[in-house]
C-alpha cells in the first residue's frame, strides 16, 4: 500500500449523444482507463466519471428526422456508448447524462451564482434566423459561399477550401443547412459570461503547472488577442435547460456539459451515501480532480470552465490533460477507405486488449497525434503480447503442472526477480505523468530478459533426466513468477489479461504484492489468454467499416429533388448574368494538390490562351481521367491567390459534392474558347 492515500477523481470528454463511438473517442477513454486503474492497483481512492453530452440543436434536429423525442434518442445512444466502452473493458465508476436532474440543479446553482456576482451580461444581438423553421441558427447550420475565396457551400464559421474564419452574417448568399431556406437578421437578447474579468486568474492557473507546456503557450496567445465575453444561451426551440427567469432561453451546450463531470459525480454520490461531494468539488477540497480531454475541446476546458468554477465558488481542476488526434496509416480516419472504424465495428473482429495495448505502447504525455499503423499493430501485438508476454508463460507452466504437480520451487537465485522488482518505481511513476509509452518499453525490456534466460535455461532439456530435474522446477517457477510481475505491471493496460491470469495463477495481482514469495504456490492447469492477430481479420474490418459507409449511403431515403436540398439562389437582373464570361476549355494537364484534401490543379486552353484553376473536385475525379476533356469555365473571375497558386478561374460542376459532383462537358463540336450563351 501507497504511504500516503490520495482522493482522485479522473474524468474523459464527454461523447456526444449523436453519432457512434468510434476509434478516435477510443484513444481517449483507453488512457484515462489506464491511470484511473493504474490509481487503484496503487491503493489510491479513485473515480473515473464520464457521461453523454446529450444537449443542442444537432441533437433536436437529429431526432427530429428519426421522428422520435429527444429524450427517446439519447436514451438509445446512451445505451450503444456504454456497450462499446464496457467492450474495450473501460471501468467507470459512473456513466451518466447531462440531461439529468444532478446536472440541471448544479447548472442553475453556478449560473444564479455567477449572475449573483456580477459576471452574467445581457445585451441584444444580430444572428441568421431561419424563417421557416422558425429558429436561431448555429454557425454549423448556415452554409454559403466564402467571403474571402469565394468557395461555395462553406459553413458559417469557417471555409474548408482557404481555412479562413469569419462570422455567418459574412457568408454570400447563405442558406439555411436546415430548410434550405434563405436566412434573415434577426435580433434577440443573449446572456454572456464575462470571461474577460477572470483573465489575471486565468493566467495564474495556466502557468501553475496545471496545463501541458504546448497548452499553456497556446492560451497565452488566447490571451494576447484579448478575451471576449462568451455568449452562454440560445433561443427556443432548443433542447437543452432553460435559464431560470427567461422563458425561452436556454443554456448553450458547452455552458453545462462540463458541469456534466459535477453532474455524473453527484449522481454517484446519491448512490454511495459515504462519498461527499463537496469533499471533491468544493473550494477547500483536498482531493485531486484530473480532466482528460482532446486537443480540439482546450478552449472551453481551460478558459471557461475554470472561470466558472471560479466565480461560482467551486475548486478548479488539478490539471487538465490533453492528447492529440487518432490518424490510422499516417493520415485523417476516412469513411471512404475504411480507416473510419466504428468501436463496434472492431469489437466484432479483434480482440480490445489489441487496441489498447497498441494506443499505450505509442502514447506519450503531450500532444501529438497518434497513428495507428495497421501493419505495425499486427506486428507488436504479436510479438509483444504473444511472443513475449503470454510466450513466458505458456513455455513453462506445462512442466509445472505435469511434472511437479502445479506446485511452484523456492527460487535460490533471486537476481532477475530483484531486477524486475527494482523497475516498480520507475514504471509507477511513468504511469503516473501519462508516459505509456516509456512504461511498456520498460516492461518490453523486462519480458525480453525473462525469455533469455529461459531460452538459455532450456528446461525443456533439463526435464529429461533425473538429475536436472530440479534445476527445471525453479527455472520454470521464476519464469511464472516474473510472468506474474510483468502481468502486474501490465494489470492497468490489459486488465481482460490480467483477469486471466490471476486465474492461472490462483492469486490477485496486485502492487503491494509484487515481491510476495510464491514457493510452494499452486497454479492452475496453462489455457491460451490471447490469439496472435491475423491480418485478414484487420483486412476484414476495414472492409466492414467500408460496407458500413455503403450500407448507410445506400439505405432508403426520404424522396428529395436536388431543388430541396439546394433552392434557387435570389433572383438577379440579366444584365448581371451578362457579366459572367463562360468559356469552353480543354483541360490540357491535370495533377493533385497534396498539401489539399479536395482541390486538383488544372491548366486549361481556352482557345490560345493557358489559365491554371484549382478545383474542388478531387473526390469525384482522378487527374488523368481529366486530361483531354472539355469543360465550361468562368473566365473573367478575377484571379486569387492561394496558398497553392494562383487561380485564374472557375470550372463549372453539378452535385451535392464528394464522389457525386460532375463537371460539365461540352457535346462535340465544342471548341476551346468559344463563349457559352
């Protein structure tokens, strides 16, 4: 046991309650797992908390369209996460909602809270409102086209095409992604959260430690452009709490899904009389409280939320620990090549320890993406867990069982068990500041040691005759016994394995008992713990996860014309259309843009003439299918510079986009340069 016991509670993101986990949620959930396990093995009280985000408008809209209630849909979605967490063996203490009654009591107590102390504003704004559905649109839920590079069907935050971000009343001829319909200025009254008057104990916090170093210099430039009040309500309809005192106002998303974390606890309180909230949450607390969250969510989890901790009277966090994204195969997870890999889909053809054996033995304590390498998983799964680890064990525990009848030998030389128990400290403290990776190294090095000793040992000779016999008890009996360890060490990363193990073994395993003497000790008869991966199940996911995309992308759809899913623009003056020059064009050269995920680079003859034009067609067009087609371009646009180039033009094209999008092709006849009229 720890000398001294701490009181730790360890929270993950919370999933949002509108689409599947899949293998980038897993990445996250898998190491706080481990160091909430890692916690407990040492003797620490330890809770591991999460919920669903289960509040907003993608999620109202959402079951809108599958015609059930919110409260149906999220309730369904609950039960799908919590079955694909408890797969891949993620232990939580509690699994809750945000759309529950712990969390809208603790929401309105901060919020009347901070609005008791000055920190709550009101003042009326300007956003798009959708006129036919009667509702306030999120940035997500505009689309148009770019103000800056004039790319169409960009959403109202920011442009996929140029990166650049703006405001959705910027956007040329937006629309609402709901309807469809032309969106109008609309003023309302919104509550803000005044974040800048917590900006010197923002500052303070960040630099105390409680923040990675790459975190804390990001919220230093935050607070070089100047914090900004923080709009925290939205207008019915809204699926969310609605602010005390202001009928039709409701509490923005991200105001009480972190409250969620306080919500799920005090939900476990309720259930554990002994456990005191305030023990955990309040200003005063002695307990450590850890957020584990994805690089992309550091703003509110750094910024906002300690703020609101702050002025509402409650504890910040210890610290905040972030990681970076999953890539698989060194690039973006994509639908379309089936590196987009559902929890479900890989819990129905591998085995979870892989996955998170894999994840540990490549995560680190920054932020840098992680790459789950297919080829390499295949690889160090086999040869870490089955021909190192589990390889000890099954190589010597035969002799044990058939020849001295399950009992263990006293070890004379204890050497390689000194070796192995002089590593605990130095693992439990990799463990401790998240550096998995440098832990199973440790370990690695370990296991390698173990089987050359007894691939030098080789008691499968010395079983042959009488007089090695015994030499052959202990050897097998120390191989056992540093499986043990090594399975100890591993109990936090592989606690399926571990649970095995102590079956084999007849015991717990546990930190304070790593160097307990097992002389004498019977084992039970060896079983196979784990299957070395196959390449053709891998193979066999990936096209599962394909299908999957198929299976979605072809089931039956409501009927809908082109024209309802994108309604004629507003109605413009001929001499305006005469403006536009259109032109036919021979693509003469085609090629890919690398550093752009949807533009290929064209240069086109407009009949004696050469203009380069990137286009956003690389998911429907391989670039020397292109070459020697005619098209239709628009040749007055005034040429812009991109990153990539200069663009000196525009190709014309139909579709709603991705692989569904087709230039348009000129009959024969047609010849570069001539006007289209």
């Amino acid at each position: 046991m720890v000398d001294s016991k701490r009181k730790i509670l360890v929270t993950s993101a919370l999933p949002y309650a509108n689409g599947s986990i899949h293998l980038g949620h897993m990445l996250e959930h898998i190491q706080t797992d481990i160091w909430s396990r890692f916690q407990k093995l040492r003797g620490h009280e330890c809770y591991y908390i999460c919920a669903d985000d289960a509040h907003g408008t993608p999620i109202m809209l959402k079951a809108q369209q599958m015609g059930m209630t919110p409260e149906q849909m999220i309730a369904e979605v609950s039960q799908e996460h919590q079955a694909d967490f408890a797969g891949f063996n993620i232990r939580y203490d509690n699994y809750h909602s945000t759309h529950s009654p712990e969390n809208h009591e603790i929401a309105n107590e901060i919020y009347l809270k901070l609005r008791a102390n000055g920190y709550i504003k009101q003042r009326t704004i300007s956003q798009l409102y959708d006129p036919e559905k009667q509702m306030f649109l999120p940035d997500r839920f505009v689309k148009g086209t770019c103000p800056k590079c004039k790319a169409e069907g960009q959403y109202g935050d920011n442009c996929d095409n140029c990166g650049a971000t703006y405001s959705p009343t910027e956007l040329i001829n937006p629309r609402s992604a709901v309807s469809g319909a032309t969106p109008v200025l609309k003023e309302s009254e919104h509550f803000f959260f005044d974040l800048p008057a917590f900006e010197e104990m923002l500052k303070s916090w960040t630099r105390s430690g409680s923040l990675q170093t790459e975190i804390a210099n990001k919220l230093n430039e935050w607070f070089e452009q100047g914090l900004q009040q923080w709009d925290i309500s939205r207008d019915a309809p809204y699926f969310g709490f609605e602010i005390p005192d202001a009928p039709g106002k409701y509490f923005y998303v991200w105001l009480d899904a972190p409250i969620g974390y306080m919500g799920s606890f005090k939900n476990l309180c309720n259930k554990r009389p002994e456990l005191d909230f305030n023990e955990f949450w309040g200003q005063d607390s002695s307990a450590e409280v850890y957020h584990f969250i994805g690089k992309d969510i550091v703003y509110f989890h750094s910024l906002f939320w300690p703020a609101m901790l702050y002025g509402s009277g409650y504890r910040q966090p210890n610290s905040v620990f972030t990681h970076g994204y999953v890539t698989v195969n060194g690039a973006k997870m994509s639908k379309s090549k089936g590196t987009f890999i559902k929890a479900r889909t890989y819990l129905e053809h591998l085995d979870p320890e892989y996955l998170r054996y894999y994840y540990a033995a490549k995560l680190s304590n920054g932020i840098d993406d992680l790459d789950l390498n297919l080829e390499d998983f295949v690889s160090r799964v086999n040869s870490d867990l089955v021909g190192k680890l589990v390889n000890l064990a099954s190589r010597t525990a035969g002799f044990i069982t058939k020849r001295f009848d399950g009992k263990l030998a006293a070890v004379s030389d204890k050497s390689l068990q000194n070796t192995f128990l002089a590593k605990a400290e130095v693992i439990a403290e990799l463990y401790e500041n998240r550096e998995y990776s440098k832990a199973i190294r440790e370990i690695m090095a370990l296991a390698d040691l173990a089987n050359a000793y007894v691939a030098d040992e080789a008691p499968w000779q010395l079983v042959k005759a009488d007089e090695t016999l015994t030499r052959a008890h202990e050897v097998c009996s120390n191989a056992i016994n540093l499986f043990r360890i090594l399975s100890t060490y591993l109990k936090p990363v592989l606690p399926r394995l571990a649970t095995d193990v102590e079956a084999f073994l007849a015991l717990e395993l546990t930190w304070d008992g790593l160097s307990q003497d097992l002389a004498g000790h019977v084992i039970n008869p060896f079983k196979p713990m784990m299957q070395r991966v196959e390449i053709e199940k891998v193979q066999a996911m990936v096209e599962a996860s394909k299908e999957n995309l198929q299976t979605a992308a072809t089931a039956p759809q409501p009927e809908a014309s082109p024209l309802t899913a994108d309604p004629i623009s507003a109605e413009i003056a001929y001499d305006d259309f005469a403006k536009v020059d259109l032109r036919i064009a021979l693509i003469k050269h085609a090629e890919l843009v690398p550093e752009a995920d949807k533009l290929l680079k064209l240069q086109l003859d407009i009949g004696g003439e050469t203009r380069q034009v990137f286009a956003g067609i690389k998911s429907a067009y391989n670039p020397e299918d292109l070459v020697g087609k005619l098209t239709v371009m628009v040749a007055n646009l005034a040429p812009r510079k991109m990153r990539f180039g200069m663009s000196e033009g525009m190709v014309l094209a139909a579709g709603p986009g991705g692989k569904d999008l087709w230039i348009l092709e000129p009959h024969q006849g047609a010849k570069p340069g001539m006007r289209v009229k």
